[in-house]
C-alpha cells in the first residue's frame, strides 16, 4: 500500500486524507492525522534509503498500475535487504554511519513525474467511487482496531 497527501488523486491503492467538507467528522480527523504521521514516517525512511542507495534516486517510474506498482516494490525491497547486510557489516567493523547520513539527506534529487494517461468522463468517476470507498474501509478498520484492539 502506498500513502499519498491530498495533492494526489485518490486510487484504490492510494488512500489520501479526506477533504473540506468530508474532513470535518471526528473518525475523518483521526484517519487523517494518522494518515500524516504514517507519511512523515515512511518519508524519513525513503530519504535515508535514498541517498544511501543511488539506484533508488534513479527509479523513474510513475506508478499507475499494479504491474509497475510490483516492478517498483521488489526495486524497493531488494535495496532495504542491501541496507541491511551493509549495517551488519559497518557495525562489524566499527562504522560510523551519523556522519553518512547527513552526506546521504544532502544528496537526494527530486522526483520527476510522468503524466497519467487519460480516461473517460465514465472511468474516472467509477475509479474515484471504488476508490473512496476503499479509503472508508481503511478508515473503518484503523478506527475498530483501535476500539477493539482487533480489525
């Protein structure tokens, strides 16, 4: 599941925060701070990853289908294992890895995105209700969890 701010349009597996006049019921407010703390979170980890891995900074891909969505998450998984055994192996050998990650943050370029190509009037609606609908299910279930401990 990818995380988006409202800047992005809502897809069925790209939940983004609800807005003004959806945002104003207590259960949206929750879901939408913990939207935000869930992408403050995975923001920090992308940027580390990527200036500690270039290969991450150079993965151009516009992620719109879940072909690409896939291609993308294995790209991704495969550099968090290579993070992984290079911190086993800096700790073995008594790196320091504070004075790299400031090196690491300073390096990052922004992403460059491509456009979505376009759909019918018909299509976008049908696609924008399925994926509300997803974004209220994920509400629903985050909220009973955190009643019941349970989803």
């Amino acid at each position: 599941m990818c995380w988006a701010d409202s800047g992005y349009p809502i897809q069925t597996w790209l939940p983004i925060p609800y807005r003004y006049p959806e945002n104003d019921t207590r259960e949206n407010g929750i879901f939408n701070f913990t939207l935000s703390a869930i992408r403050v979170r995975s923001e920090h980890c992308n940027g580390y990853l990527k200036g500690r891995l270039r290969s991450l900074q150079e993965l151009r891909i516009m992620v719109d289908s879940v072909k690409k969505l896939k291609f993308a998450a294995l790209w991704i998984r495969a550099c968090i294992i290579i993070h992984s055994v290079a911190l086993i192996h800096e700790q073995d050998n008594g790196f320091d890895i504070s004075d790299m990650e400031q090196h690491w943050a300073a390096n990052i370029e922004p992403d460059n995105r491509e456009r979505v190509p376009d759909q019918t009037r018909a299509e976008r609606t049908q696609h924008l209700t399925q994926a509300k609908a997803h974004r209220d299910f994920l509400r629903d279930a985050f909220l009973d969890f955190r009643r019941h401990g349970r989803y």
